[in-house]
C-alpha cells in the first residue's frame, strides 16, 4: 500500500494544463506556480502534520481536476486553498521543531501491543471539546451549538495554555470554491462567539477544510448533517 508520501512526487501539472494558464482571462501562470512551489516541500510535514497534508493534497488534486474541465474560476480558488494548506502543514511542523523533547524515562520493558480499538463516531473532539453543527448552507450558530461553545470555553479557561485550531467543514453538496469560503465560515463563527465569551483570540486558529474530510463518509441529509460541523483540534 502506498503512504501519503509515495503520492508527492506525481503531484505535478501536466504540460497540457501549464498551457492553459497562458491563455487570456485564465489562470495566471504565476499562481499555479507558487501552488506547485508549496506542494513539493510536503514531502517532509507527512509525519508532522498528516492531517493538513492530506487535505492540502486532496486539493490540490481536485485544483488539476477542475484545471482539466477548464472551470478556471473554481481552480484558481482550489489553487489557493492548495496552497494555503500546504503552508499551514509547514508551519505545524516547525512549531513542533521548536518545542523540546520530552525527557520522561523509557519504560524498561515493551508493553503488550494491545488490539486496535475500532473507531466510532462521537460528537467529542480533542481533551473533551465538542463539536458543533450547523443547518444546511447556514454559518449562523443555533442555540444548542451556543450551549456546547459554552462548555468549551468553560474547558478552555480551566485549562489556560491550551491554544486550539477551530476547523470548518461543509457537506459535500455545492463547489469546492463555496464550501472553502463556507467552512472558514463556520470557523469564524465559533471563534468570534468563544471571543465573546471571554476566549483570548490569540488562543485560536482557524482552517477551511470544505466538503475533503468528512466525519461520515455517507451520503443523504443524515451524513450531510454530521459533516456541517466545526471542530476543535489542540495545537502541540
């Protein structure tokens, strides 16, 4: 099975697709190449940062797929995303550099491997942040969704040096160039409700995933509902 490094060497845009970029009212060529330029150093965030990586290349896919059926509008914010993703893997990684090593002793024995739990689907995020949900093409924050940041910030001030990345996502339903704009959103929202609340801004990031991770891989209003979420991720 090949790892999520094994793709980043063929991540590069056909000649064909270069081309485009020359034509009038296109893609400027210089766009494309500063989207390149960041998706070939992910080669070294695969460990340090999957999570962004994967997502940074799942778009950046998606920008030569769109490329391809020329729709240049909806590639040159993929293009960006790209590219702001990859950035966004790069710098957690050099904030994990900086941070030392923990001095704690080895254990003087190897534990038992233990079997893999499987996986369920909880509305739990990281250190008993929750998630929050919304209603179909909406960013606006509903009275439950308010009660649950609510617990989060009450988490939050009990645990002062805690910096969180909020993450919005969207359902799969509208194009890649909405959904981003719609997730940093719904990110923003969250921020600015944990502000008033009493949050230091400084303590929180915020990302655009659009509709490229989904809690539920199924389709249906069912699915779609879980996957019109923020989450909450702790920032090492």
């Amino acid at each position: 099975m090949k790892t999520l490094s094994d793709k980043i060497p063929y991540l590069v845009i056909p000649a064909a697709l270069l081309m485009l970029a020359g034509c009038p009212k296109r893609i400027p060529q210089e766009q494309i190449d500063q989207a390149e330029q960041a998706i070939r150093g992910l080669d070294r965030t695969t460990d340090c940062a999957p999570e962004t990586t994967r997502a940074a290349l799942a778009t950046w896919e998606n920008a030569q797929a769109l490329l391809r059926q020329e729709k240049y509008e909806q590639a040159r914010a993929a293009l960006l995303a790209a590219k702001k993703l990859a950035e966004k893997a790069k710098a957690e990684c050099e904030r994990k550099k900086k941070q030392p090593e923990s001095k704690a002793p080895l254990p003087k024995t190897e534990p038992e491997p233990q079997p893999a739990a499987k996986e369920t689907v909880t509305d739990e995020g990281p250190q008993g942040l929750q998630r929050v949900f919304f209603a179909f093409d909406q960013f606006t924050l509903d009275e439950e969704a308010k009660k649950t940041l609510e617990q989060n910030a009450e988490y939050l001030r009990r645990h002062p040096g805690v910096r969180v990345q909020i993450e919005g996502h969207c359902d799969e339903r509208g194009s890649t160039e909405y959904n981003l704009a719609l997730g940093e959103r719904r990110a923003q929202a969250v921020k600015e409700y944990l502000v008033k609340l009493g949050i230091s801004p400084d303590r929180m990031e915020i990302i655009s995933y659009g509709e490229e991770n989904p809690l539920d891989p199924g389709t249906g209003e069912q699915a779609w509902a879980r996957n019109r979420r923020a989450e909450f991720r702790e920032l090492k």
